[in-house]
C-alpha cells in the first residue's frame, strides 16, 4: 500500500513495509488507560541514533495547538543538547511508524521527496501533526490497536556536513605570470634535456624545459619546448593552464615567435608544449636575431590558470 496525502500544507508519504524500523520501537500497553489519564502528550525514553540522542513525542489525542485534532500527533525530538556547541545545527531525515499486528506490517510516514529537517537549538522536534486520524487507529481492522495495544517507531538519518569542499577559480592574466629564460652556449648544449629555474605562478611552480636538438634528438632538425607542472606530484592533483611559449626577437624585440597551447597538467601528463616549435635552421638564421652571441632568450607566459582551494 502506498499513496501520498497532503496534510497541513505539507506533504507526506504513506507506505507499508515488512522489516522493522531500524532505531527505536515504542511498545504501549493498555493505550486507553494511557488516555483516561488526560495526559496531552507522553514522551518516550531517550534512544541513541546515528550519534545523537533523541525521544518520540506522542499525543493520543492530537496535538491542538497545531491542528491536530482528531488525529495521532507524533514527533521526533533531540535531547541533551546542552552539550552542543553554540549556534548547532543537524539535518535529518527520518520516518515514523505504526504496527499493523494483524498484517504484520509497518505504516510507514515520512516526508515526500526526501525533505531533510534541520534541527538547532530553537527547533528541537519535528513530526507530523495528523499522523493517523483516531477513526483509523481505533478501527479494528487495521490492525493498529489491538488488546489495547500498540507500536510505534522511528528510523533517522543524520546528513553529516563533513563533506570536503573544493572550490576551483579560473584566473586570467595572474601576477608574475612571465618566465623568462636566456640559454648561453646553445651550439654547446649536449644533453638531450634542460631545465629552466622553477617560477611560481599563483600557487602552482612552473618551469620551462628544452630540447636543444629536439625531443627526438635530431632526427627532425627542430627545437622542442614545453612547460613543466612542478606540483602535479599526486594523482589526484590536476591544473589547467592556458599558457604562450616564445623565442624572444633580440635584434628589433617585435618579431618574436610564439604559440599558445591550453592543458590540464596531472602527474601523468606533466609537461605539454611543442615538439616541432621551430627548425633549427630558422633558429639559427642570424637575420632572425633569435639566437645572438650564440644564446637565446626563452619566455613562458601563463594566460589562465586554475586554482583549486
């Protein structure tokens, strides 16, 4: 059985089960004596959930201060809250439950839509005002009250809000985004890789990386370069640059050579740049003024970064 009412301008889901609540269960004998007693409301003792302490709250005859007239009233209360910090908070969801003895199953009530309640320290309960009409608990062939019987429940859970926060900002043009870099003796250089100093970049070191004869050490006839990640060192570690590599005009300081390149840098991919940035002939064609006094000046310029706190 299952159907949703709209009760109190809030609405609920009704539902049967099998399987019992998983927290608490309220078992009242004699339920009439209970209220030939004129009690307006009875509190169940202090059962443990989900790392809080809490109580059930019932009124046999309906809450009427919020309209509950005719009708079980039932909440869900947190207890010895002194202890809690000031200004605390916690957010639960839960349902409520009543026995069906003769079908051996559970009513089950809960908010529509997985609505989480938040409790704090002028909240203390939430529930439902009309949790049953008193025509329908009375009525025998519910099975709800029998021998002047009857079960109640609760099953809740507690939304911790320990959950890690990442917040990711694209940044255009950050501080100190030029790495400059002058390689002396580029004829001499014999080592098939060289690295720049690291240059820092927000809060992400950078260095440029060189392959004076190319990453494929002459077969092409080119220099390659890249942009090296210091801080991509985790798995989990990744971050977006949008970044320019130049080989700076030294003769006229107008007619550099350039490309852009845009990479998600992670541990495994590391480096990212050009492996055909230009012939070496080219680099070497004096007119050009890019490589003078046998040195070359190498500029990495980072355009958008990711940050991620």
């Amino acid at each position: 059985m299952e159907e949703t009412k709209l009760i109190d301008d809030l609405t609920i889901k009704r539902t049967k089960r099998y399987f019992r609540p998983a927290h608490y269960l309220l078992k009242i004998q004699s339920y009439s004596l209970l209220c030939d007693t004129g009690v307006e409301k009875y509190d169940s003792g202090v059962f443990e959930a989900s790392g809080h302490k809490w109580r059930l709250s019932i009124y046999p005859k309906g809450n009427e201060k919020m309209n509950g007239s005719g009708h079980i009233s039932i909440y869900l209360a947190i207890v010895d809250t002194e202890k809690y910090t000031l200004g605390w908070e916690i957010y639960v969801s839960f349902k409520l439950f009543l026995f069906d003895q003769i079908r051996d199953k559970f009513l089950t009530i809960q908010d529509v839509d997985g609505v989480i309640r938040r409790f704090h320290d002028i909240k203390t309960e939430w529930g439902f005002h009309k949790f049953l009409s008193l025509k329908s608990f009375e009525d025998l062939s519910q099975g709800y009250l029998v021998n002047d019987c009857c079960v109640f429940g609760a099953e809740l859970f507690v939304h911790e809000r320990n959950a890690k926060r990442e917040f990711l900002t694209m940044i255009k043009e950050p501080l100190n985004r030029t790495m400059p870099w002058k390689i002396e003796n580029f004829s001499s250089l014999d080592k098939v890789t060289y690295y720049s100093r690291i240059f820092p970049v927000g809060d992400v070191r950078w260095k440029l990386l060189v392959y004076p004869k190319g990453i494929y050490n002459g077969e092409s006839k080119v220099i390659s370069l890249f942009l090296f990640c210091c801080d991509c060192v985790l798995p989990k570690q990744k971050c977006f640059a949008e970044f320019k590599i130049r080989i700076k005009d030294q003769i006229n300081n107008e007619n550099h050579v350039e490309k852009t390149e845009k990479h998600w840098f992670t541990t495994s991919s590391n480096e990212w740049g050009f492996s055909h940035f230009m012939p070496l002939k080219d680099l070497q064609d004096a007119s050009k003024g890019l490589l003078m006094n046998d040195a070359l000046i190498v500029e990495g310029e980072i355009i958008v970064i990711s940050n991620v706190k």
